[in-house]
C-alpha cells in the first residue's frame, strides 16, 4: 500500500503507478528553472510514465516469458526514476524537498514490488 500526494491509500499496482507518473510531473512543475532541471526532468518523466504503461503491458502480455520480460523492463524504469528523483533532490535547493524524497521513495518501493512480483513468476 502507498499513499499519494493526498494521503489517500492505494492498493492496485495499476493505479499506483500512475499516481507516481502524475505526481512526478506536478513536482517537476515546481523545479527552478536550469539546464540541468530540464534535461534531468525530461528523464524522470520519461521512466516515471514507463513505469505503469509496461506494468499495464505486463497485465496483457500474451506469455509468461512476455509477462516477465516487462514486468523487468518496468522494475527498470522504477528503479532509474529513483536514480533522477536522487540527482534532482541533491542538486537544487528545494522548497517541496519533501515531496522529492516522498517520489524517490515511491519509486524505490515500485522497484521492490515488482522486484518481488518477478521473484514470484520464475
């Protein structure tokens, strides 16, 4: 179970995933403006979606090889989100610090979770 930006308890992995890509977008939204933000932040957003949408895949694969092949490539996805959530949380002095480490940690427990699901198929 996790919680999102309003405090609000989530349990399916579906909806949870997608509450991460959006609230990573909303805290982009607040980043001071810099190179450096907007190369990094077009990172975060690009694996933070990636996420969920291979998660989904994940749901329609059409075999276990498939099911497992994106449930891994989604488990990637989370665990680079966390690597760019930690760079944009350490390089700039954030007003919503916070919430930066609230979405690494998101993403480190998205990253155990399908590290757990994989563990499980095999």
């Amino acid at each position: 179970m996790s919680e999102n930006s309003n405090n609000k308890p989530v349990y399916d992995l579906e909806e949870r995933t997608f509450i991460f890509a959006k609230d990573v977008r909303m805290f982009i939204k607040t980043l001071p403006y810099s190179i450096a933000n907007v190369e990094d932040s077009k990172q975060v957003v690009k694996s933070s979606g990636s996420v969920g949408a291979n998660y989904r895949e994940a749901n329609e694969a059409l075999s276990k090889k498939d099911f497992l092949m994106r449930i891994k490539i989604s488990r990637k996805e989370a665990k680079e989100s966390a690597y760019w959530l930690r760079l944009i949380n350490e390089t700039n002095d954030l007003k919503n610090y916070n919430e930066g480490i609230r979405l690494h940690n998101e993403a480190t427990q998205l990253k155990k979770i399908l590290s757990a699901i994989i563990g499980k198929s095999n």
